[in-house]
C-alpha cells in the first residue's frame, strides 16, 4: 500500500512517534504504522456500527466508540 491510500497523511503519524519519544523514524516505520491504525481504525468502527444498529440508532455515539475500543484492543 502507498501512503496515499491510508485515511492518516504520513506528518500526524510522525508527531505521534515523536510524542511516543521518538527522535528520527523512517518512511517504512511510518508507513507501517499508518497502516496499522487504519486497520485497527476500521476494526473499531466495524464494531462500533454494530453497536449503534443494536441499539436502534443510525448514529454513532462515543460510547460505541469506547466500547468497540475496547473490544478490539482485547482481541
């Protein structure tokens, strides 16, 4: 995959390293990274969806958001 077909530019997930501690990281890393939290960001809104429809509700709340977060994040 290239960096234009992840949902994140390459810069924010730059800052998210250095905010991490990071001092350099390479395009691959960040290309890697990218792509992990797009998968993982689809996961959870998978999830979420799931919940918002078994609730009855065509919007997704933040508390779907948590609570898809956090099945995901066990798994």
């Amino acid at each position: 995959m290239s960096p234009e077909e992840f949902e994140f530019g390459l810069a924010p997930i730059y800052r998210i390293l250095k905010k991490a501690g990071a001092t350099r990281a390479g395009e691959d890393a960040l290309i890697e990274l990218a792509k992990t939290l797009d998968q993982i960001g689809v996961e959870i809104g998978r999830h979420a969806v799931e919940l918002s429809t078994h609730a009855g509700r065509k919007t997704i709340k933040a508390e779907d958001i948590r609570l898809a977060t956090k099945y995901v994040i066990k798994s």
